[in-house]
C-alpha cells in the first residue's frame, strides 16, 4: 500500500486545554503510542479531542428526540478532525456493580459454562437458567444468590468453657435460672456440664435443634412446652424477621451477636442445592467458578462429551484471552467490586477481544499499570491482537516496553502545561531513539543498582500472614528505609502490604490512588490548604472579611455557587455540565473579583498553574505547600482544577505532596509511578529518598524496574501470581536479588 493510499485520522489545529494548534495524522489499524512527560497533552488530543469528538459524532446519530435526552457533547476546540471511526475507551475506572457482578459475569463466559452444565452435567436438571445465581430459579433461597448472610455470631453466642450454670449462653434471654434458661435445662441438658465437654450431637441440638413439643413437670404438674435450639431461635427472631422493625433497644441488644458471613445453606457459592448437586467430571459449577481460570482452563479441556464440544471451545477460547493478558490467577467468582484499576482494564480488554466489532478506534490509558516486567508482552500480544481484527489502537504510555510495541509513536511535549502542547516527534521507535526529545532521551538510559544502601534503624515483622493466597508468610520490614515490594500481578503484594501489613499498623500514611475531594468544589488549593492562606492574603490586602473569596459564601457566584459551572440533572442519564452563564466560569460576584492582590483577582489567582503561583506569591506557608508540589511533578496543574478531572496518578501526587512534611512516619505507595514518565520518575526517587532521610520509613509497591533498582531493601513475592504465589521469593538488596535464583524480578534487573 503506498503512503499517500494509507488512511488516517487526521486532526488539525488542535488547541483543547494547552494544545498549541497541534496538527496530527494518526495511521488506521495500526498501534499508535502517545508519550510525554505528565501534563505535556496526551490526554487533551487523546481524550478530550479524538474520544470527545467521537462520543459526539455517535450522538448525532440519534433522532432529535432522543438527542434532547443526551449531553450535549461540546465540539472540542479543533478546526477539523477527520476519518474517525467509532471509539471506545478501554480505562482504569474500577468495574463496580455490586455483589451481583463477578468476573464471570462481567466477561460473558459465566453464561457459557452454564450453557455447558445444562447440555452434559449429570444429573441433568433440564433449564439453563437453573445454574445462573442472578435468576429467580438458579439463586439459593436462603442468601438470594449472595452467597452471604447475617448469621449468628458463634463466638458470641456461647462460651464453651462454661457450663449452663455458670452462665454458657451468652444471647439474651437466657439468664441462668431465667424463664428461658430453665426451659433449656428441662428439656434434658445438663446444667453442671461444661459445655465443651458436650459431645457434638448435645451441643448441636442446644444451638441448632428445630422447635419440638416435650412433656415435662412443672411446679409438680406435667406440662407441655416448646423448645428450640438457641442459635435456631435467635435466627427466627432476630434475622429471618426484619430486625428494623423491632424497638430500637432491642436491635441494639441483639446487634453485637449477629455478623456477616458465608451463607450456611450453599456455602458461598450462591446456588441452588439442584443446580450444585449437578457435576461435570466430580465439578459442580461453582467449584468450576472457584478454580483460577489457569486451572479452569485445563478441567474444561477434559471434557469429551462430543455434544459439549462447540462449547468447550468457545469456552477454553475465552479463557485463553484471560490467560493471555496474564489475569490467570483470578478466578470466574471474584467480584468485579475487588479489582484492582490495572486488572479492570485488562478484563474490559478481554471483553472486547471475545467480540466482533471491527474498525473501531480503542484508546488505552496507561494499559501496563499493574503488570510486572515479566508480563507486559502478554499486553503487546493483545494490542497486536486488536490491531489485526482491522481496529485503529490508540494507547497513553510510558512503559518502555510498551512503547516498543508501537507502530507509531506521538511525542508530546516539550514539556508540562504552558510549556508543552506540541508534538515533539512522530514516527518509529527506532525514530524515537534518536530524537532528542526527553522521551528518547530517557529511553537510553541504562539501568543502575543501587550500592550504598542505607542500614535499618529496626523492623517492622509481619507473622504468619494467610490471607488470600499468602502461604504462611512471615517477613520482616526494615524501618527508616526505603523498601520496594514487587512480584508479577497476582502474587500477593497488596494482600500482604495493604491488607495485612495496614491492619496491624493502620497509623501509617497511606498515599494510594483512589479519588480525593470532599466535594465538587475541591481542587489542589483547598485540597493542600493554600487557599486559606489565599483567602487570608486576599482579606487583609482589601481590607474585607475573608469569608468573601470562599466557594461557600456570600462572595460566591449564586448561580452556580462557586462551581463555575452549573449541572442539569437528566432522570436517565448522566447529568450535562454547561459553563455558568452568570460568572462566565469565573465562579465569584464581581464585586468580589474587584479585590485585587498584586493586580490579581482571586478568580486569576485560582486559574495561575503551581509554577506560575510560586512565582507570584512570597507567603512562607504558600510556597513551601506549591514547592511540594511542583517537587512530586505537579507543576502544571492550576489551583483551581476541580479534584475530579485529576487522573488517579495525579490524584496520589496530591497526597503525597501534602504529607510531605510529616515526620517519622511509616509511608504506603501503591505503585506511585502511575502516570509518570520516565523523566518524573527521577523526582519521585528524590522525594522518596527526602522522606527516608527524615527518618520516615516508606514502603512502595512497584513494578517499575528504575525504582526497584534504587530500593535500599526488596521484597520480591511471587514465585507466581494466584495460588502459585503467595511466598517471599527474595528480601535484601538490589545487587543481591539478581543473583537470586527463584526471582524473576531479578532477572528483568539484570537484563537490562
Ligand atoms: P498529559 O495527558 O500529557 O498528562 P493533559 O493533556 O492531561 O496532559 O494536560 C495538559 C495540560 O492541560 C496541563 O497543563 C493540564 O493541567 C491542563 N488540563 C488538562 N485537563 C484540564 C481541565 N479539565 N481543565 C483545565 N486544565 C486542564
Ligand atoms: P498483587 O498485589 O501482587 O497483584 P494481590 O494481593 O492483589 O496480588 O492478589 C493475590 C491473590 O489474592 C490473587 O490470587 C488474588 O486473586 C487474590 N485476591 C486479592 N484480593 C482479593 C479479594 N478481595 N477477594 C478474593 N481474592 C483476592
Ligand atoms: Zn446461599
Ligand atoms: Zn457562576
């Protein structure tokens, strides 16, 4: 095919956000890389330009009606864009959805192994719906397919090491010689016998025996009363009730005995005791759902039922995809609510790959966050994979070995905000190599281990660790050093760190990626406190109350209060966000915007990026805060941005710049070279090593082989991820783990 035949997309005078009238043709079904440093515009060609304008486009497709019902979609600042095709957006938004929603669910392949058990599993129970926990007529009665229930809490409920007399029922009712009590006891229990030396029959019919009429005496006359087991009877009053309709006293008093856990009747596994009594090769279909698909993936390959096999095939087929982007660990019941940014990104992936669209436009973000070195060419192969059913890819990266995967790659830069906006280069990664642009540059650099590593000022142990698949794991953390725990996805890294470790030790910060903001009028200056400063300045060089340049005051515009923008709610649909008209955007009354500090209005000061504040203000505690964050890459952001535009990366920035002050502390990072380029990563170390320095401790889980190789202290889980994981494979220093022998991490360390 010759050059000029090629088809394109083609984009020029791009100006959203800091654009610089970028013209840009992007090659069809072919894999297109955007690199940069943060901030440079990746994300305003290829979100807020090329996705924007594509959503739009989709939407005039509909009839005017239903057009009155959609958000109006704003073209993007750009003279044209052209050839594009339809685009999806593959991103790190976790999958929510609730309890009801699984892997298995949310991949299509949960309906498919059910399909599976109605044709071949014996005995046969007939309807395919019969294996589905979200139907009426698969779902466990006793949970309704939640797998879960309030159930009494045993512990609670007796203490074994009583007898009767001595006061063994601890639910309420049963003081000893109480009504209750004595019903128990003339129903033939031994009042002096401790209840642990209850044989199992005695002790389950005390807690669990269903209501019976006896016969006994009662004030010298016989009588017949009704017993029940007290577990039994607390069940029917307290939980299989509404428990919301008794007095609040008595939900009270009933409350502390009463807890979540696995429903008793199915076992957690959601079913029916018909659709559960009905197997495939000694498997029922929840003990298939429970395997990692790893192993699924092997039992479904056994079956040789020649009527199976068409879906056999389609089932193995879908779940190769999971095994090929490397998410074999997981298993189909895992809830989609539970998974990490990386790993939803990766399922949505496989989703897309099992379905039939061609020539559509897919944009990634960041698509390698999560996965060790290891396992990024499973990603490639999956880029390729799209690329070949005839689909434009378009990916956000800064993983080098991504970036080698590329067809194409787009340079944007030179630098952040202001000072980028332009493509700096286009073409191969060959190209790319030679370019002196701070992405080629970088791309060169080779890999040092680190060698003067710092000497602990004492440990932290974590013993006997057993959650998820950590097997036993018993490992020491060094304080007043900077540790680095990695291992492929999978093996166990933020279970050991995130669950156990913070458990035991829930004072230490934890600088993580989730979203910040306390409401939609949040932003960096509020978020970091330099708007109280702000505020301050503002008040005393005008001579006016301060309360007047708050978002939640007086001063603030009444038409959108303080938002600068106004959102119109739609009943079915995400609500539209248009520009106040009132304050044009600048969120405050004029008459506010006429005080002045150093000519400046507190709508311009909030519209100044870090960098250019810095420069502006010489309030002490002001600049230390915009020094911070311009120290972890934050200089291009302005004041004002609203917290939710942020991308999780930045957002763990934030954090950390505002916790940068803190002093012996134990610090928690999950994976902070999120939406860094290589050229950042530099400043994270520094920061990193200011905070050790300090006499902090910091501990960080990463894949990113730059800062694994400057950890004073690795901790190397694996040797695989599921249940072929869950050990230390390797403590020490960097120069030592690329002799170990079992550590993969370790060999990507000396590979480079
Ligand atoms: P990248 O994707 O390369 O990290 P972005 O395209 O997100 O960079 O940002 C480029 C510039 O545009 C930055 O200066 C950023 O602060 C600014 N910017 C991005 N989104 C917004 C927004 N919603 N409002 C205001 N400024 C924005
Ligand atoms: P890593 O951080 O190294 O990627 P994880 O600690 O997330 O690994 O996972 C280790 C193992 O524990 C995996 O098999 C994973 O599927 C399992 N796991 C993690 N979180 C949960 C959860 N909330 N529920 C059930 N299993 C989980
Ligand atoms: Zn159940
Ligand atoms: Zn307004």
């Amino acid at each position: 095919m010759s050059e000029t035949n090629q088809e394109y997309i083609v984009i020029s005078g791009a100006r959203e956000n800091n654009l610089k009238n970028v013209d840009l043709r992007i090659p069809k079904r072919q894999i297109s890389i955007f690199t940069g440093v943060s901030g440079s515009g990746k994300s305003s060609i290829v979100f807020d330009t090329i996705a924007a304008e594509s959503t739009r486009l989709l939407n005039e497709n509909f009839s005017m009606f239903v057009r009155t019902f959609l958000p109006r979609v704003p073209q993007p600042d750009t003279d044209a864009i052209e050839n594009l095709s339809m685009a999806v957006i593959v991103d790190q938004k976790r999958l929510g959805g609730g309890s009801h929603s699984t892997m298995g669910t949310i991949t299509d392949i949960s309906p498919i192994l059910r399909l599976l058990f109605s044709r071949v599993g014996q005995p046969r129970v007939g309807p395919v719906n019969l294996f589905s926990f979200n139907d009426p007529q698969g779902m466990c009665p006793e949970c309704n397919g939640l797998g879960r229930r309030l159930g009494v809490d045993l512990d609670k409920a007796v203490d074994l090491s009583k007898s009767l007399s001595e006061g063994a029922l601890l639910l309420p009712g049963y003081t000893v010689d109480g009504w209750d009590w004595n019903m128990i006891v003339q129903s033939g229990f031994d009042p002096a016998k401790k209840l642990s030396d209850y044989s199992e029959a005695e002790l389950d019919e005390l807690l669990y025996a269903k209501a019976k009429k006896i016969e006994t005496q009662f004030a010298g006359k016989p009588v017949n009363i009704t017993v029940e087991g007290i577990i039994e009877k607390f069940t029917n009053k307290y939980i299989k009730q509404d428990v919301k309709t008794k007095s609040e006293r008595t939900q009270q008093t009933v409350a502390p005995f009463i807890s979540e856990g696995p429903c008793t009747s199915c076992r957690g596994a959601r079913l029916s005791q018909a659709a559960l009594g009905c197997r495939i090769n000694g498997l029922n279909i929840a003990e298939m759902s429970a395997m990692e698909v790893g192993q699924l993936i092997r039992a479904v390959r056994e079956i040789a039922d020649p009527v199976a096999a068409p879906i056999v095939k389609s089932l193995a087929e879908r779940l190769q995809h999971l095994v090929d982007i490397g998410l074999d660990y997981l298993t189909l019941d895992r809830e989609t609510d539970t998974l990490s940014g990386g790993e939803s990104q990766r399922v949505k992936m496989v989703k897309h790959l099992s379905g039939s669209l061609v020539d559509v436009t897919y944009i990634f973000d960041e698509p390698s966050v999560g996965l060790h070195p290891r396992d990024v060419h499973r990603l490639n192969d999956l880029l390729r994979k799209l690329r070949d059913k005839g689909n434009t890819v378009i990916v956000v990266e800064h993983d080098p070995d991504v970036i080698k995967v590329a067809d194409h790659i787009v340079d944007v830069g030179p630098h952040a905000g202001s000072r980028g906006g332009n493509i700096v280069y286009e073409g191969s990664f060959q190209g790319l190599l030679e370019a002196d642009t701070l992405t080629g540059t970088h791309m060169k650099r080779p890999l040092r281990l680190k060698q003067d590593c710092r000497r602990p000022a004492g440990k932290l142990s974590v013993k006997d660790a057993r959650l998820h698949n950590l097997r036993n794991v018993s490992v020491d953390i060094p304080t007043g050093v900077l540790t680095v725990v990695t291992g492929v996805a999978g093996s166990g890294k933020s279970t050991l760190i995130n669950d156990v470790f913070l458990g035991q030790h829930p004072d230490a910060i934890v600088i993580d990626q989730s979203a910040i903001g306390v409401s939609t009028r949040s932003n960096p200056a509020t978020y970091t406190g330099i708007m109280d400063d702000v505020r301050k300045a503002f008040a005393s060089a005008n001579k006016v109350n301060q309360g007047l340049f708050s978002f939640n005051s007086k001063g603030a515009c009444e038409n959108c209060q303080g938002l600068g923008v106004v959102y119109t709610d739609l009943a079915f649909l995400d609500s539209v966000k248009l520009p106040c008209e009132a304050c044009g955007g600048r969120r405050f009354k004029e008459e506010v915007l006429a005080y002045k500090l150093n000519g400046k209005s507190i709508a311009d000061v909030l519209e100044m990026t870090v960098e250019q504040a810095r420069e502006f203000f010489q309030l002490k505690e002001v600049v230390r805060k915009l020094q911070a964050m311009s120290d972890v890459g934050l200089n291009y952001i302005t004041l004002g941005q609203p917290l939710s535009t942020l991308s999780g990366g930045e957002c763990q920035r934030i954090k950390l710049a505002s916790e940068l002050h803190k002093k012996g502390s134990i610090y928690v990072m999950d994976e902070p070279t999120t939406g860094l380029h290589m050229s950042d990563i530099g400043l994270l170390q520094a920061i990193m090593d200011r905070l050790v320095d300090a006499g902090n401790t910091v501990i960080v889980i990463e894949h990113n082989l730059d800062v694994i190789s400057q950890a004073d202290w690795i901790i190397d889980m694996g040797p695989d991820g599921g249940s072929r994981g869950g050990q230390v494979v390797f403590e020490g220093p960097p120069s030592e783990i690329v002799r170990a022998e079992h550590s993969i991490t370790g060999r990507y360390l000396s590979a480079e």
